[in-house]
C-alpha cells in the first residue's frame, strides 16, 4: 500500500459505527487487507476499534491507527488523561494522533502544545490535526517544529480545496479526506457519470481514485464487503489528466456536507 507521510493512502473510516457494528466492519476491513484504521474520541467507538484489532490475530504493529482527541478534552484538565484512555481501549499507542477540531484561539498553542507532549510520552507514533485552515496549518506547524504530519479534512470533488491543499504541501503536511465520497453526492455530477461509463469504473471508484491521485489520502466508511473491495479497486487505475481537470471543475468553496456552528467564519484563510 503506498504511503504518504506514513501513512497508508486508503484506509477505512469508521463513522457513525458503534458497537458490533463498529467491530464487525473494522474485522472485515482488516480481513481485506486494510491496516488504515481511524477513529477518534468523538466517534465512541475506540473501544470496539481495540477489540477488533485484537481480535484479528495480527500484531498492533501491523496497523496504522488514526484517533483523535475530542473538542471538549483538549484543555489542561483532560488532555492527557483523554490521550490515555484511548491508547488503552486501542491496545496501544496511536500511529496518528489529530486534535479533531481547532481549539478556540485561548487554547490553541496550548492544546498544540500538549498534543506534542503526548508524542513525547510514547502516547502517539506521529501528530496532527484536523478541519484546520491553511492559516491554522501554518500556526501548528510552526508550533510543532514541524512535527504535524497530517490534516484530515472534508474532500471530494464537490468542495473545492485546491487552496488548502497547496499550502499542506508547502508545509510538509499530508491531507485526508473524510467523507470521500460526500455522503453519496459525490456519485451524482455528470463528469462524473461520464468518465465512469468511459473507462468501466464504477462512480464511487472514480470519485475515490482522483482523490488518491493528488496524494491525498481517502478514509471511506462502509460495513458492505463489496463496497470495501470497490474502495481497494481505486488503487488499481490511473485517471488522465483530463479526467482529473473535468472532475476537479465540479468543485465550489460551498461544497461542504459537514459545517458545524462552530467552524463559521474558520475555514478560511
């Protein structure tokens, strides 16, 4: 699997599962040759995470394991003692650990600060962040001494982040991109459709191959064996480059699908 800032190019996501459902996709993801796996704090589901990994029969070193520390335990208070209980319920230290949202500007350096911390405890393999602006990936990355590896952030061709993604580039730092396939919408634009029946993919591969083929990771969520084998089929082909020009087209700068209150007015510049 190729790899960017180590970490595996397609991975597979694991929200809004919980429970068994959590446990059973991650099993099946895994069985399939998957190590990528994300989670976070908010998710609830770090525990079922662990007990699937575990359950695989393979080494905790054979996985690439993606969380992330949840908006109300960045501070002081919480930080560290979040850090540890997820390193528990994962079976052990995360290879990716992301502050999931930008704390607010009294907490940011600190929270930055104590994300470092934990990487020097052992508590995570590499850091990073996640939803933040290319201001905010300057900041982090100045903060850090260059320590972020890694932004995860909303992409697909119905979002135009061709701005953000020039300055993570700039600065070292490897994008992700949750929800690849923008819960579904992604699938419909007529590019789309037109280049899929053109080559013989299916839209979903499509959409998740130009994703791939700027570098930036995808992390797709899905509990279907035949979708996750689609998802590993996108590392197979290569889009031209007037496929990839007609998909990124499609994007506006409001495309989200994912925008909550508190993000207004913060992602940009």
């Amino acid at each position: 699997m190729p790899r960017v800032n180590g970490i595996p190019l397609l991975g597979a996501g694991t929200y809004p599962l919980m429970g068994e459902d959590a446990r059973r996709a991650v099993l099946m993801a895994v069985e399939l040759g998957i190590r990528h796996i994300d989670t976070a704090q908010m998710y609830g589901n770090e525990k079922e995470v662990g007990r699937a990994l575990a359950e695989s029969g393979l080494p905790r070193s054979s996985f690439h394991v993606v969380t992330k520390v949840d908006p109300g335990n960045v501070g002081a208070s919480r930080f560290a003692a979040s850090v540890a209980r997820s390193v528990e319920d994962l079976g052990g230290p995360a290879d990716l650990l992301l502050i999931h949202w930008p704390p607010e500007e009294q907490e940011f350096d600190a929270a930055l600060d104590r994300l470092m911390a934990e990487k020097q405890k052992g508590h995570a393999r590499a850091i990073g962040v996640s939803n933040f602006s290319p201001a905010m990936m300057r900041r982090a990355q100045a903060r850090c001494g260059g320590a972020i590896v890694n932004n995860q952030v909303e992409f697909h061709p119905l979002l135009d982040q061709s701005r953000l993604l020039a300055a993570a580039r700039e600065l070292g730092i490897a994008l992700s991109a949750y929800s690849p396939l923008a819960r579904g919408a992604a699938l419909k634009p007529a590019a789309i459709a037109s280049v899929a029946a053109r080559i013989g993919r299916s839209p979903s591969e499509v959409v998740l191959r130009w994703i791939l083929q700027q570098g930036v990771i995808a992390i797709p969520m899905t509990t279907k064996r035949e979708n996750a084998l689609s998802n590993l089929s996108a590392l197979g082909f290569e889009l031209t480059a007037e496929d990839m020009a007609a998909i990124s087209a499609i994007g506006t700068k409001q495309g989200r699908t994912i925008s909550p209150a508190w993000m207004n007015g913060r992602w940009e510049p």
